[in-house]
C-alpha cells in the first residue's frame, strides 16, 4: 500500500472508504508524484449500486478494499455513513476526481492512457481531451477485451502511462487493476465507469444545481431509461445499511 496521511476508514456494508475530501485526494495525488514513488496507486470510487454488489460478493469487496484509495462516489454512500454514525466527508465524484488527475498530468506534462467505451467514443474523448489538455500525451485503446488479453496490456506498458484510466464499468475495471497492476511503476489507476462517454459527448452531466443538490442520479435516470434497472439496487444497498445500523447497536 501506497503511505498517506488520511488512514481514516469508514465502514459501509464492508467496504472501507477513505475519509477524504476532493482537496485531499488532488493533494495526495500530486505529493504521490513528487516523492518519485515507484509503486503504483489504485483508486476506487464506490456508489451505492458497487457498494451493494460488494457486500454479497465477497471476491469483489476484497479486492476494492485491497485498493489504495476507496472514495464515496455517490451520495447515497455519503449518507449512509451518517447514518452509521461514522460519516465521510463528502461525496467525491469520480468524474471529477479524473479531471483534477487531468489538470495535474497537464502541469506536469504526463502521460495518460484511456481504457474503455467504444472505438468511437474513446476516439472522441481523446480528441476532445487534447483539445482541452494540450501538455498530456495521451493513448487509448475501446474497452471491448478480456480481463486476460495480453496484447492490450503490453500497448499500454509500452506506452508507459503516468495515468490509466479504465471505463468498463465494475466489475470488470476493478477486476483488470487488480490483476495487472503490478505490471506499472509510479502509475494511477482507476475506474471511471461511464466517464468517457461524457468526455466524448455521447452524455451530458447533470447541470450543476443538481449536482449540488446530490440529485444526479435522478437527472441521469430521466435521460437513460435503460438505468432504470440498475436502480434496483439502492433499496437493496439501504436495507442493508439499516442492517448495519441495528447490529451496531
């Protein structure tokens, strides 16, 4: 595991979120690469609908807890750890968390690799992203490959990434970290679920009074109705959660 400050744990159905802020995470992001640190640095970022697979997958929830960081993205998980009486600071969106990695691979003229969506959309979101992020060197490759495939694996490690980002969705993205991060020196790696989509402009981001109001989940099931079923699982996570509630007392 990677040494950082913040070794606050906070335990939501089994999972153990760090207890960090956006400030803190792009603090220690670029303390990780100043200190020249030859190991490599694994983010998750946890909502409810992962965090609910993970209590009844006990394969899963070991590796996202093998993580270097576990961080609350998703309101959902943020209140539900008031609830526990143990409560994060905030919702970190892993979004966002991506751009603040972006920002600090531009300053320091890094380099980053995008693993995921579509031909055509990891195409766009690589232009788009060029566009946006001139100092980066950025690679990329779709996210249509098996956890095994070598080849993809061996582009990527000749392409010696500061950063990669995975957007398979989880498990799937977690489960490639796991298995081929040992194979990268000094390098982040995280999933991003859905978010190359967005960089790509094949989806939008709620507007940000709804962000403030921690009701992006309800603008992003109105436009994708194919959510719809993915929903399911946010009664399951809070029954849960009140499961944890009563054993605790």
């Amino acid at each position: 595991m990677v040494e950082k400050e913040h070794n606050q744990k906070i335990n939501v159905l089994s999972v153990y979120f760090d207890n960090v802020s956006m400030v803190d995470m792009r603090l220690d992001i670029k303390k990780y690469f100043e200190q020249q640190q030859q190991k490599n640095l694994f983010i998750v970022t946890a909502n409810p609908e992962i965090v609910d697979f993970a209590s009844s997958n006990k394969a899963y929830r070991n590796l996202i807890n093998s993580a270097d960081y576990v961080i609350a993205d998703g309101t959902g998980v943020v209140k539900a750890s008031k609830l526990l009486k143990t409560p994060l600071q905030e919702r970190v969106p892993g979004i966002e968390l991506m751009e603040e990695c972006l920002k600090i691979a531009h300053t320091n003229k890094q380099r980053v690799f995008l693993l995921g969506s579509k031909n055509d959309v990891v195409d766009q979101a690589r232009e788009n992203l060029v566009a946006k992020y001139p100092n980066i060197t950025f690679g990329h490759h779709h996210g249509y490959i098996d956890v095994d495939d070598m080849d993809v694996l061996e582009i990527i490690k000749n392409f010696n990434p500061d950063y990669v980002f995975v957007a398979m969705g989880y498990p799937k993205q977690e489960q490639w970290i796991d298995k081929h991060r040992e194979q990268f020196k000094r390098t982040v790696l995280m999933g991003v679920g859905g978010s190359l989509e967005v960089f790509g402009g094949v989806k939008k981001r709620a507007p940000q009074i709804i962000r403030s109001l921690n009701l992006e989940w309800v603008y992003r099931l109105i436009i994708d109705w194919k959510r719809l079923g993915r929903i399911k699982s946010i009664p399951i996570f809070l029954y849960k959660v009140g499961k944890q509630m009563r054993a605790k007392k």
